[in-house]
C-alpha cells in the first residue's frame, strides 16, 4: 500500500516537469501530419524553440479558438477559418499567410487488382471498388474539393453510394489503409507520406475543383507571439518550403525576399 | 435538428440492448452463480469496456471488420460485404461497448437473491430453469430494467466507436452524436444545440423513469418476502 502511494507520488511528480515549458504551440489541419512534423523538427533545431504541434480537423480548431483554445498558431487546410478569426478579431492583424495550397489524389492500396495509372476516374467505377473514403466535405476542405471533383469529372451521381466520410482527410486515409474502403480520394501530402507512398496513386487534375487555399495565422490569444512569428518565418523560408513542396503541396508563388517579414 | 439521426440512434439502439439482455441474461447466471475459481477473469473482461477508452475498441474494431479482420473475413465470405460501415457492424461493436452495462445490474441482482430460497426451490423439486425463471428472474426485475435501459441509454450516448467504424453515411451510420459533432463542425451551433438539447432531456426521461420504476417494483416485489 505504502510502495503502491509512493509510486502515485512519483508519477504526480513526473507529470508535473513537462508543464510550463516554453513551447509554441501549433493547431493544424490533419493534412500536414507527416510534413509539419518534419518541419517542425528543422524549425526547433534551428530556433532551439520547442513546438507542440496538434492536429486535428480545422473546424475543430476554429471553434475551440473561438472559445479560447490556447494556441499560438493555427495552420489551417482551408484559408476560411484564418481570415473569420482575423475578421473577429482575434488573429493577429497582417499575419495571415497562404502557406500552401492542397492537392488531392485517388489513392489504393498497393495490391489493389485495379490499374489504376491507366483508369484514372473510371477505376472507381470498377465492381472491385466497394466503398470510397473521403473526407466530410460539409465541413473539410478535402471533402469538399473531392466532391467538386467527383462532379467536374461527371461521376458524382454513379459513386456517390460508395462514399463514406472521414471526419477529416486523416481519417478518409485510415479507412482506406485499414482496408475497410478500396479506395480513397486523399490529400496528396499523405499520399506521399512514409505510411502510404507504396500505395497507387492518381493526381486529379487541379482544374477539376477550387483551389484548397491553406492559410496560417498568428492568434491574438498567443502567449509567445515572438516564437510564433519565427515559426511563420521559418515556414515561408526556402527551408520551409522545401519540406511542404517534397510533401506534395503547391506552393502559393514565391513571395520577393523583401516580403517575406511581413 | 435531425429527425433521422435521432431515429437511427433509437433504432441502434434497440437492438443492442434486446442482444445485450438475450446474451447478458445467461453470461450474468453464469457470472453469479458458477463455482470455477478463475470466474474473475471474464468477469473483468466483461468490465474492460468500462475503462478503455473508445478509441482502442474502435480501432481494434476497425482491423478486425476489415479484409483482413477476422470478422471480416468471415462477414465478407458469409454476404459478401464488409462490417464497416454497415448498421450491423455498429450494432456489434456497440454490443460490445454496452456490455457490462447489462450484464453488471444482472449479476449484481442475481447475487443478491437470498440463497435460502434457491436452496427451498430445489427441495421443492424445481430444476435449475424452473428456479430461475419462478424465483430469481422475479426478484431480479429491477435489475433487468436497470441493464436494458442503462444499455440503451449508453448506445443512445455513443460517439466514439461509432466515429471510428461508421464512416457517416445518412441513414445507415449517421448517429446522434455524430449528426451533433457534424453540427459543431460546420459552426452550426444552433441546429447542434436543438439536437443535443432534445438528446439531453430524452436521456434525463429515460434515466428518471427507471429509477422511479425501480423504486416501486423493489417495494413490490420485496415486501411479500421480508415481511412473511
């Protein structure tokens, strides 16, 4: 009983040394999961800053910003959600910055006895391709986009029964790698990402839907609003935009060197 | 607010607490009354989906109902589609996040019937069935109120598992609480607050009612035995 307290004790005290550490804390679309963690490390190794990074749907984080979630930076898969908390006030005026702008693909796993290089849009016609993964599109960016695409593409109305619904692109991706779908339309940045760059991938044609405009922002709440300003600093670096341009992300155009403090 | 969603929930839930209460019924017996000494070991397996958070069950869930899965596998061979995805997939894991809040009420109301009458039962000739179902199935009525309603209630209540394995289809998978969270998403407050509002009050009623029930039927059903 008395070791069993102790124990208690010293896990209490363990918990204790990771609070109150210096970190920028960053909210971020599910999108970025294996690019902003690769970015995130270069950034702490060059700033010596800590990041803590959460990713979630950028719904999600809207609302909880709104109520006084305590992030310093949100990146968001759809640039609406900066520019709302900017127009209530409550980003940081003149730090808002499209950082990337999203691709989407169809993917399948890499047994799929579909060609799908070959098919393109038809393979998700094929009798083999019983559910397709995407994400929400009454409130995710990705969901959206695939949806617009589906419908450019003229086969929206032919598929539309085989679709199930991620709560955000993170999720349309699990559902397919776990197989309970055959196919999904994903973010291109986790396409490429080490869990499914084996997979068969097919990049639809970007004129297909809107832009998926990403945007980030600095918040008014921010605690450390100087690490996060060099945290958006190193994302519109060349370094930064490197990792984001080898995850698959289209990069808005360069901004001129002089604009990049802005 | 989303009629539909709320019906589905209804319905999803219905059928789990009626299989929870066919498979609770005899696992709960089992539990009570069984002699074998490792009896703790289903017990506390019974309890795990008490402490586990939702995410564990869904995932594991979710590989389990795929191609690969077990159940999948199976699933697929027998009708020649996949669990997830599908109400019957909910339906199981649901049972299976409802679990111990059927089969704890039952054991807990089998335990407490008085041994003496179980033994004055058998001296009387009545087999096991007969002795469950004219002595321990009455005395035991507000606990099986007690698990068809706390199943139902906490079906009724379920997000996670059915976030991990639905995939959000209207009508199909389209729960409730996932109509509610979709709400949020959106910045729909209003419609999320009409919806969950109506969730709340419909669960403050159900819990309400069985309580009061409870309280009567203990009265009832108790009374003729203690006082002579």
């Amino acid at each position: 009983m008395k070791l069993a307290l102790r124990c208690l004790l010293l896990l209490w005290a363990l918990s204790l040394r990771t609070a109150g550490a210096q970190e920028i804390r960053v909210a971020a679309a599910a999108d970025l999961q294996f690019a902003l963690d690769e970015l995130a490390a270069q950034c702490q190794k060059q700033t010596g800053r800590k990041i803590d990074v959460s990713y979630g749907s950028s719904g999600n984080f809207f609302a909880q910003i709104q109520n006084g979630a305590p992030f310093d930076v949100l990146l968001s898969a759809d640039i609406e959600y900066p520019r709302k908390l900017e127009a209530a006030g409550l980003a940081e005026p003149g730090t808002l910055y499209e950082y990337a702008i999203g691709r989407i693909v169809i993917w399948m796993p890499a047994d799929a006895r579909v060609d799908l290089a070959k098919l393109g849009w038809q393979a998700l016609l094929e009798a083999g391709v019983g559910k397709i993964a995407i994400a929400n599109p009454e409130h995710a960016p990705y969901g959206r986009a695939a949806v617009a695409a589906l419908r450019s593409a003229g086969i929206y109305e032919q598929v539309r029964p085989k679709l199930v619904y991620g709560e955000n692109i993170a999720q349309a991706a699990q559902f397919v790698s776990s197989r309970n779908a055959q196919a999904g339309i994903l973010a291109l940045s986790l396409a490429i990402s080490p869990p499914m760059r084996d997979g068969k991938r097919w990049e639809i044609p970007v004129n297909l839907h809107a832009p998926i405009e990403q945007g980030a922002v600095i918040l008014k709440s921010a605690k450390d609003k100087e690490g996060a300003r060099d945290f958006l600093t190193f994302l519109k670096s060349s370094a930064g935009r490197k990792i984001l341009d080898s995850y698959g992300f289209t990069l808005p155009a360069p901004a001129p060197a002089s604009a990049v403090n802005q | 607010m989303n009629i539909e969603a709320l019906l589905l929930s209804f319905r999803l839930a219905s059928c789990v607490s009626a299989i929870l209460f066919v498979v609770g019924v005899p696992l709960a017996y089992w539990l009570a009354f069984s002699p074998w000494r490792w009896k703790f070991l289903p017990e506390a397996v019974v309890a795990l989906p008490l402490v586990l958070p939702p995410t564990v069950l869904g995932f594991y869930m979710l590989l389990a109902m795929g191609p690969r899965g077990p159940l999948g596998k199976f699933w697929q061979a027998a009708f020649g589609h996949g669990l997830a995805f599908t109400f019957t997939g909910l339906v199981i894991a649901s049972v299976l996040y409802s679990l111990p809040f059927a089969v704890q009420p039952l054991v807990a109301s089998f335990e407490a019937v008085d041994r003496k009458l179980l033994d004055a039962s058998a001296v009387l000739g009545a087999g096991r069935v007969r002795t469950f179902a004219h002595v321990i199935l009455p005395l035991s009525i507000p606990g099986i109120v007690t698990a068809l309603v706390l199943s139902f209630a906490h079906t009724l209540g379920e997000f996670g598992v059915v976030l991990m394995v639905g995939g959000n289809l209207e009508g199909v998978t389209r729960t409730v609480s996932i109509d509610i969270y979709d709400r949020v998403q959106s910045l729909d407050y209003a419609s999320a607050n009409s919806t969950a509002l109506l969730l709340l009050v419909i669960s403050f009623v159900v819990l309400a009612a069985v309580y009061g029930i409870n309280r009567r039927a203990r009265r009832r059903v108790w009374l003729p035995w203690t006082s002579k």
